[in-house]
C-alpha cells in the first residue's frame, strides 16, 4: 500500500476512534459532577456508567465476526451508525437518572467493543509488517486523546456556562459533538474501498462462531491471548481510568484540579504507545507487553500510595511542588500502562488468521478493559464505601494481574510446539 495511503488510513481511524472514547467516557467525566448535585443519583450515574464496560464484550462478539466474516467495512458501519445514534440521543434524556439514559449506555458499550478491535486490525493490516508496531500504536494514542477531548469539552463548559448550569442541561451539549462520527465514518469509508483488503466469506445467519474453522493452533494462541488480555487489562485501566477516578472518588481532589492534572499528563504519556510499539516491532510485542506487566504489579501500588502523600488534604495548589509531584506520578502510572497495551494489537493479530482477528481481539480487549475493568470500579467504590479502605480496587486488579500473567506463562510453555515462529 503507499505510503500516503496509510496515513490517510491511520488519520480518519484515529479521528473516528476519539470521537468514539469521548462518547464512551463522557459519562464517567459527569459521574462525579452528578454526584456533587445530587448525591442519590451517584450510584445511578455509576451502574450506568459501569454497564457500558461490561457489554463491551458481548458487542465485540457480534460485531468482530461481521466484520471477520463479512468485511471490516460492514462491520464498521454498524458500529459506528449504533454508538453515533445513541450518543447523540442522550442529548434527550430527561435526566441521568432516567431508564432511557441507561438503556443508550448499553448501547454505547455494545457498538464500542466492535468499533475499536475492528478500527485496530484495519489500521494493522494497512500497515507494512516492519512497522506494525509503531502505526498500531499511534492508533492507540486516539484512545487518550478521546479521554482528553471529553476532560477538555466538560472543564471549557463550566467555565463558559458556569457550574450549575452545565449541570442542570449544559452536559447535554456535550454529547453534541458525538455527530462528528459520520463526517469522518464517511470519509474513512472512501478511502477503505480503495484499500485492498482479505476476501471475506458470507455471513452464515446460524453460524457466527465457528469453532471448527480455528486450527488447533489457533485455539492454543487464542486461550493465551485471553489469559493475557486479562492481566494486561487490569494494569492498563489503573493507569487511564482508575487513576482519575482514585483522585477524585478516593483522595477527594477537587475536579478542576484533577482534571487539569490528567489532561497534562496524558499529553506527555500518550505518545508512548508508538514509542512501545517502535520497540515491539524491533525485539517482539510479547516481551515489551510482559515487561509492561511485571512492572504494574510491582510498582502500581507504591505509585498510588504517593498519590495519598501528594495529595494530603485534597487540595493542590495549581503548579505547585505538589502539583508536579502529582503530574509526574499520573505520567508514571500510565507510561507502565502503555506498555501493556502498546504492542498488545500486534500481539495478538499476529496469533491468528485474519478471517478471526476482530472476534479475538475485540473479546481480548473487552474482556480485559470492559468486564474486569468494569469491576475494578466496582470493587474500589464497594470496599471504599463499607471498609474505607481507597486501595481494594487496586489490590484487586494486581491479584488478578498477576495470577492470570502467571497462569498465562505457564499455558505458552506447556503448549510451546504451538507457538513456534511467534514472536
């Protein structure tokens, strides 16, 4: 493919895949603003919230297989008409409290676990195979910037249109720019039908997963990659969700403050993806992502424990020793994120044939992000709100990452005739 041709592909993907996480974190950005307001409305605000994750899963399974084996285009489409449709909606909602706000939720979650996967392995097969890594993992850089963009459009508003207002219908407003999705949908589709892609077999109505079509390699490669999608997962969301939410749920950090001090450090950690992709092209996506999680389980809690020193009384002067003190740590906790998740699209694309990349990779990151993610959340808030202990949630995900890593570890040696010539 030519050179310009992938950029185009890489531009319109990373574009579209913002527009998609903003409309997915939006919600998480306003669960603590709601909370303020009206403090009955918190749980509310954070089984809706959290249920989008845990449906991600289950679209990346539908969807992941339309695009598989169908094609990548079709199966784009109806990711992107279903999360640009319920975003937009929740302009209408009468409130976050509403049943019509949870059931798009579902939604979102539902055409989010097959937007992404599929977006990353067409974005991978554009790429020349020397470079994989790196343009895998400039696409991720998109994820944050998504996280950004709606941290940005939420701290603009209230200051436009002061707090109370955004808070009573200005949060409406921001779902707004969900649209942009179909402008660039659009454009991103143009330049697909000129990609030459793999010849993909006709959808079968009764058939969406079948098992018999996986070699015995494939399904060896494909339990590993499960095995470390969940460790990997769990390091990964301490570092892009739990994070915000652990200074601002658990250390009381006042918003403003906290957002001011992600969004400076997901401007110097986001480039990072492509740095830990440059490295995986180079010695292998599989022992940049296992150093990444050796590190997040050694190093995770410590990190988080200097955040409760940092920030001592919940509040930090802007741009202050403390405040730098925070900022540095946020760009740690996530820099051993990235490198989880950096070269995770070329790991596991390259452990399967192509008709069964967006199914498998779609379940890895779902599953790893979404359901265990989801109930990280959940256990933090739990143990937080009966134990008062703020690091149950972050003792969770390490237990969890670190058994599945080793589970992971040992399943690859005992089966390592399978997975000769992978790096």
């Amino acid at each position: 493919m030519p050179h310009r041709r992938i950029q185009d592909v890489l531009g319109y993907a990373c574009l579209l895949n913002l527009f998609s996480f903003y409309s997915f974190y939006l919600p998480g950005m306003l669960m603590t603003e709601f909370a303020k307001a009206l403090p009955s409305s918190f749980a509310f605000s954070m089984s809706s919230f959290l249920i989008g994750f845990i449906v991600r899963p289950v679209g990346s399974l539908f969807l992941g297989v339309i695009a598989d084996r169908k094609s990548r285009i079709e199966g784009l489409r109806v990711s992107v008409f279903l999360i640009g449709i319920s975003s937009c909606l929740i302009c209408l909602v009468p409130d976050s409290n509403h049943w019509s706000y949870y059931v798009l939720r579902v939604i979102q979650g539902f055409a989010l676990g097959g937007c992404y996967p599929i977006l990353s392995v067409i974005v991978y097969e554009a790429s020349p195979s020397t470079h994989r890594g790196v343009y895998t993992g400039l696409f991720q850089t998109s994820v944050p910037a998504g996280y950004l963009f709606a941290l940005a459009v939420t701290i603009v508003s209230k200051l436009l249109i002061g707090e109370d207002q955004f808070l009573q219908h200005g949060w409406r407003t921001a779902f707004v720019y969900s649209a942009m999705m179909f402008p660039i949908w659009w454009q991103l589709n143009r330049i697909l039908k000129n990609v030459e892609f793999y010849d993909h077999p006709e959808i079968s109505r009764w058939e969406f997963i079948r098992l018999k079509d996986w070699t015995p390699q494939e399904k060896k490669c494909a339990v590993y990659a499960l095995l470390m999608a969940t460790a990997l997962g769990c390091i990964a969301i301490m570092g892009v969700n739990i994070k915000g939410f652990f200074l601002k749920s658990m250390l009381q950090l006042d918003s403003l403050t906290a957002n001011h001090v992600i969004a400076y450090s997901t401007i110097f950690y986001a480039p990072t993806y492509a740095l830990w992709g440059s490295l995986a092209d180079r010695i292998g996506p599989r022992k940049v992502s296992k150093a990444g999680l050796i590190a997040g389980v050694v190093l995770m809690l410590p990190l988080f424990k200097l955040f409760e020193v940092a920030v001592a009384d919940g509040y930090i002067q802007a741009f202050s020793l403390s405040w730098f003190y925070t900022f540095l740590i946020s760009i740690a906790v996530s820099t051993i994120a990235t490198a989880c998740f950096g070269p995770f699209v070329m790991l596991v694309c390259g452990l399967v044939h192509h008709e069964h990349r967006c199914t498998l990779y779609g379940l890895c990151y779902n599953i790893a992000t979404g359901a265990v993610g989801g109930t990280a959340y959940l256990v933090s808030f739990y143990i937080y709100q009966n134990y008062g202990s703020m690091y149950g949630g972050i003792a969770y995900a390490l237990v969890v990452a670190a058994v599945f890593g080793v589970v992971a570890t040992v399943y690859r040696r005992r089966n390592r005739p399978h997975f000769e010539g992978i790096s």
